[in-house]
C-alpha cells in the first residue's frame, strides 16, 4: 500500500534585552524568527501513465514542500510622568512591532506531476510553485493614570455582640456559633 513520507524541521530563536531609562522609565526589544519546512514524498506507489508511456515507473517520489517563516521585531517603551494636578503618575507606553511572514511551496519530481500523477497523491506542479510574502506594521501609544485619590483606609466597626460580650470568643459563645 502507498505510504506517505513526511519530513518536518521546524526551528525558532528569540532574543530580546530589556533596560531603562531616565531615571524610571523601561525598554524592552526583542525579535523572533521561526521557520517550518515540510517535504512531502511517497513510498510504494507508482505512476501508472508513465508507466504505459515509458515502461518503467519509480516506486518513491517527492511530491514537493512548503515551508513557512516568519520574522517578528518589537520594541516597547514606557515612562511615569509625575504631574501636579494628579494623585498618580501617568504611565506613558509607547510601542511598534514589525513582522515579515513567507510562504513558499516548491514543485514536487517531474514523475509524481506526469499526466495523472503518483497514484495515492499526486506531487505538486511547477504551476502549484508559490511564493508569497508580506509585512505586517503594529504601532501603539497608551497614557494611564489613576484620577481619584485612593479611598482612606478605615477599620469597619464591629456589630455589637449579643448578651453584652466584649470580645470574639466571648461573642461567640454566647451567640451559640
């Protein structure tokens, strides 16, 4: 019976660094690349027109690949600002992020594409070959604060016990609970 065959590497790196500036204010960068290539081929299986046309067929064949990659670049920046006029500072962040992203697929053998194909799974065409890409732009900016000082911290008084208790274990014994 036909069997499949698949190959797949897939790999990724990420690196960054982070620091800060004027005083308090914070840096991050950072960039990843990843990639994943699959080779498809096919075992135990033939093409039966060339087989008619040229009397002989292989029995493995590469059907083709794909591989995907992508490239991500970001670098965020946030700074307090103390002003007067508020109970808190207000947090400035800024940010941008640039993404390169491609795909490619890649013609299998001439065999596995010949009139009908490999039986089973017929390989990618030279008309099947692609390859597409695309840059995708983030951009942000966000400013935060808080603007209502924070409530004044009180105890909540304590219910009076019943029967005249003074302290929680007294009140609980003569509550019953």
């Amino acid at each position: 019976a036909p069997i499949e065959a698949v190959d797949e590497t897939n790999y990724s790196l990420a690196a960054g660094a982070r620091g800060g500036f004027a005083g308090d204010g914070r840096w991050d960068l950072s960039a990843t690349y990843g990639s994943d290539l699959i080779d498809l081929g096919l075992k135990n299986s033939i093409n039966r027109d060339l087989l008619l046309a040229s009397g002989r067929s292989p029995t493995e064949f590469d059907l083709g690949r794909f591989t995907n990659s992508q490239l991500t670049v970001n670098f965020d920046i946030n700074k307090p600002v103390t002003l007067a006029a508020l109970p808190a500072p207000v947090e400035l962040s800024a940010g941008v992020e640039v993404r390169r992203e491609r795909y490619i697929t890649e013609a299998g053998d001439y065999a596995s594409t010949y009139s009908a194909g490999s039986t089973a799974f017929v390989g990618l065409t030279g008309a099947d070959a692609r390859s597409h890409s695309r840059s995708v732009f983030g951009l942000y900016a966000e400013a935060s604060t808080r603007i209502v000082p924070p409530a004044a911290e009180t105890a909540a008084p304590t219910p009076p016990c019943p029967g005249g208790a003074t302290t929680p274990s007294t009140c609980r014994r003569s509550t019953g609970s």
